[in-house]
C-alpha cells in the first residue's frame, strides 16, 4: 500500500526528502567520511543507535515521506525563509540576530524534527493534526519550544542527532512528547514538544537556558534580554543536555523513565 504525505496526507508521488537540506554542502564538510551520530529512544526503552548512524555521507541522508507537491512548496519556502538567517550561525556568527531570524530558524528547526523523526517512524509523536497545522501555518505550534546554542564542529560525526519519543494513552486522550537535539555546523538546536499540551512553564524554559547557556528562540519574548552564548559544546555535552530536557521536563507519567541518566 503506498504511503501518504506526512503534511498532507495526500497520494501524490513521493519525493524524496533530504534530512540535512542539499544547501548546506556548500557550508559544512562534505565527504564521504562525514557520517552522522545518531541515537534514539522510544518509551522507556533503553537508547540505541540510529538508522542515520552509517557509513555514507550525511548530506546523502533522505526519507521517501513528503510529496513532490509540499517539498517543492511550502517546504523550499521555508528553507529559503530560514537559509540567510542559518548560515552565519553554523559559522559561529551569532551578531544579526532578530525576532525574524529567531523565527525562522524555529520554524526550519521544527520542519527538521517532524521530518527526521520518519527515520524511526515508531518514535514519529508530532500528531497528525499538528503536522497539518504546521504545513497550514507554516508557524511552530504553540506546543513547541526551541532553544539554541553553540557547537564546537568536528570532523568526526560532523552531524549529530538525539531524538526522544514518548506516548502515553490517557482516558480521553494521547498525549506525546518528543525531544530533539541536533547539530547544524557550529549550531547546537534543541527542540521540546508535548501535545496536546507542553506543560514546560517559562520558569522551567528560563532555567533550562541559563543552566546550559543557550537562547531560547521559540517561544522568543525578551529579545532584548538575550545574551549570545559563550559556551561551545562537544558532542557528548550536548547528548547530556539533550537528554537532561527529555530526562527532568518529562510529563507526571514518566517519573519512572530513568534510561537518560548519561
């Protein structure tokens, strides 16, 4: 049976989808040694290693999810809205920042999650209706929040992704819960969703930031407060800090989750 669009549930033909954009070969290492660390988790299962976590060059990386129509649409747009707003940050230049600039790198980073989340479509939690919403909208829904911070780029697994998924059947509804951090060049971005409702208070957000030094790019209300980062993370600091939002702002059912202690 052939699949659907994940945006928009159509039957048109499939394209597809690179994980990292093709644009960014220009700006990151591109060569055939240049692989991706991945890790996922599902539920209170134990971590593993991800299906992107092979020997081939990350760029190469694509998922056959999203139709011609949307990733030659609304999808481009919003790579191209985000590309001038990315390319200084995966560079270290953190200076031009803006609400715009915020804005659409915290819509490209969502576009990022839902897509990369198909590699292990088990841990796929962003609801149907909240990718609709978002093909709708093309605005990080309000569920959402993203945080950003700064990388120290390597050659080695110069791409580093750690996906978290989460679901719970409650009496009258599901509530899901995904956690991504991934690595853009000198970009650190770590994405937070809990629906149907994110119950992440701004006080939990505003510690989580200062804790770690990272920007909180969505919700992004105090502009003028934001101070860059100065802290440049390795790979194995930012696996802690990823884990440590899925780990300690987890829903009251995942008291007993206790898989993301490293």
């Amino acid at each position: 049976m052939k699949k659907p669009c994940i945006f928009c549930e159509g039957d048109g033909k499939l394209s597809k989808e690179h994980i990292y954009p093709n644009w960014l070969k220009e700006h990151l290492i591109n060569d055939d040694n240049s692989s991706t660390k991945h890790r996922v988790t599902l539920n209170q299962n134990k971590p593993q290693i991800g299906k992107l976590q092979r020997k081939i060059n990350f760029h190469k990386q694509k998922l056959r999810i999203v139709c011609e129509s949307c990733n030659n649409g609304w999808m481009s747009q919003i790579q191209s809205l985000a590309k001038p707003h990315l390319i200084p940050l995966i560079n270290g230049e953190w200076d031009a920042m803006t609400p715009a600039a915020y804005r659409a790198i915290s819509v490209w980073a969502t576009m990022f999650t839902i897509v990369h989340e198909y590699a292990h479509p088990e841990t796929a939690m962003v609801p149907k209706i909240e990718r609709h919403q978002f093909k709708n909208t093309q605005l990080t829904p309000s569920t959402w929040r993203v945080w950003l911070g700064k990388h120290i780029d390597s050659e080695d697994h110069p791409a580093f992704i750690n996906h978290f998924g989460f679901q719970m059947l409650q009496p009258k509804f599901i509530q899901n819960l995904q956690s991504t951090g991934f690595t853009v060049g000198k970009l650190f971005i770590q994405t937070y969703m809990a629906n149907p409702s994110c119950n992440l208070s701004n006080a939990k957000a505003e510690e989580f930031s200062k804790q770690f030094d990272l920007i909180q790019a969505f919700p992004c209300n105090n502009l003028e407060l934001i101070s860059i980062p100065k802290i440049k993370y390795s790979k194995d600091n930012l696996l802690f800090i990823s884990n440590y939002i899925a780990k300690n702002y987890r829903l009251p059912a995942m008291e007993s989750l206790d898989v993301l202690t490293k």
